[in-house]
C-alpha cells in the first residue's frame, strides 16, 4: 500500500484519509494542526479514549452526537453528569457504548474541572518534543514515544483513564504536537 493517495480534487494526501470526503476533509483541516485551549483538549483527549480499538472515523462520524450528549466537552458541565447520565449515555447508539470510557470521561472531566484555566493546556503541551523529524513514510510513524509515555503517565498520577501511551500519541499528532504527515502529503512540514 501507498503511503500517498491523489484524491479525486487532485490533492495528495497520507494514504489513511482514503476517499471519505469526511476523512479527507478532518486530515486537510484539523489533524496536525496546533490545538490550543482546556476544552478542545480535554475534547480530543476523550475522543480518542474513546477511538481506543476502533477506526478514528468511526468517532469522527459520531463526533457531532458525542459533543451534543457530553455538553461540548465542557469539563465542569461534565464533571457534573452522575449515574443517570452513565446510563443514559449507555443507551444512545449515537456514541460508543462503553461503560468504562463513558465513566473515564466523567472522571477525566472531574479532575479537568478542579484545574486553574490553561492548566490541562500547559501540562499536555509540556510533552511536545522539542525536535521531531517528519516522517518519510508510514513506516517511520512510531506508535509510542518516550514523549506519550511520560504525558501518559503523569496523566496517570493525576487520576485520568484512557489515556495509555498509544492514545496520547495520538493525541499528540492529531493536536499538532508533532507532524506525521508523511513526506509528499500537501500537509507535510516542508
């Protein structure tokens, strides 16, 4: 497989955003793109503890109704949500049904809801890696690095759940932490 695909606009892209115009459109716009600010964050951080063992774009399909049933991700109005919530959400096929990720996220949103404003920011955006050297291909994409993995475990220390070492490489990428687009992508850091 290709680690480039032309779409039918006639752009060139990582090889993932495929022909789903959703996908190609979330790749050109938003991933690896610097994302700033507690709420954003704290939103994307819940998606992808959300993705854990599923394709993103099944999250990003169900984005709308996920930011719709979780109050936009505002972390106080989430910290907020108690057992009814829990099943409620269990019972909307609009999201992933997950027990433990529906309650990590209120979990998570507890301890956002307790920082001072920036904070989630400042601390996530502490493990960016000073250098990081675009890839070439695919290939040269690592699922972990030393960087995710102390994000994730100081994450850890503080209580929050879902957020493994893979996760919050993911989370890195898809904030603009670090730039994976591959070399010959439009998007690719020249």
């Amino acid at each position: 497989m290709s680690d480039l695909v032309t779409g039918s606009d006639g752009i060139v892209r990582c090889a993932w955003a495929g022909s789903d115009a959703e996908y190609q459109r979330y790749h050109d716009e938003e991933w690896g793109t610097t994302l700033r600010g507690d709420r954003p964050l704290f939103e994307k951080m819940s998606l992808e503890g959300f993705q854990a063992g599923l394709a993103w774009i099944t999250i990003l399909r169900k984005r709308p109704r996920f930011r719709e049933v979780f109050d936009g991700f505002e972390p106080r109005a989430v910290a907020a949500f108690g057992a009814a919530d829990v099943e409620r959400l269990l019972q909307d096929a609009g999201i992933i049904r997950h027990r433990g990720k529906i309650e990590a996220v209120i979990g998570n949103a507890t301890i956002v809801a307790g920082m001072v404003e920036g904070e989630l920011d400042a601390l996530l955006w502490s493990f960016a890696p000073v250098a990081h050297e675009p890839p070439g291909t695919f290939a040269d994409v690592p699922a972990v690095t030393p960087e995710s993995t102390a994000m994730s475990k100081e994450l850890r220390r503080r209580g929050f759940r879902f957020v493994g070492p893979t996760t919050m490489y993911a989370l890195m990428q898809s904030s603009g932490m670090v730039d994976d687009h591959v070399a010959g992508c439009w998007r690719a850091a020249a």
